[in-house]
C-alpha cells in the first residue's frame, strides 16, 4: 500500500482502499505600500509567519524593491488565517499592510 492510501472495511466486510489527496498549497504574499514602516514589516513577519530576524530582513527587501514578498507557503486556512492576522496587526498599527493568497 503506498503513502496516499487508506484501506477501511467496508459494510459487506471487504477492505477497501481509498487513496489520500495531500492538501492544496497556497503562498502568502505581502503587497508594499508607501506608508507601513519597515520595521513594522519585520516584526509582523517575525511574529505573524516566525522568520527569523535575517530572514524577516531579507524578506522586508523583496517588498520594498520588488513590490512584494513570499511569506510562506501553507494549506488555504492556514493562509488565511495568516493575511487576517496581517490585516488586523496593520489595522492596529495604523498601516494599510495587505497581503494576497496565491495557488503554489
């Protein structure tokens, strides 16, 4: 039986197999704007998606030079959940930070 499937028995008695489907994969993308600091963008992506210190940095300059950055890649509610923790850390704070979901 490989990995992506489940046996289960089913109501006459026979096993059954039914194959597993990983989950859709979504990445997280923060949008820059003229108005969030970039101090504010690191700490949100230290605490929001757990980067480390460097890697918040790093990230913090794709946005500003590239007009956006990957935060992570999740399964849909983890990424929503993600941009609402966004939406409403900025919304606090008095930034428009926004972030959008993209199939991976």
């Amino acid at each position: 039986m490989s990995n992506n499937q489940h046996s289960s028995e089913s109501s006459t008695g026979f096993l059954e197999e039914t194959e597993i489907k990983e989950p859709s994969m979504y990445k997280v993308i923060m949008l820059n704007d003229n108005f969030t600091s970039m101090e504010f963008v690191v700490e949100i992506l230290m605490r929001v998606f757990r980067k480390s210190a460097e890697e918040a940095t790093a990230i913090m300059l794709d946005i500003h030079r590239g007009g956006f950055g990957e935060c992570g890649i999740y399964t849909y509610d983890i990424a929503q959940t993600k941009v609402m923790q966004v939406k409403n850390a900025a919304k606090q704070n008095g930034f428009p930070l926004r972030c959008r979901i993209e199939e991976a």
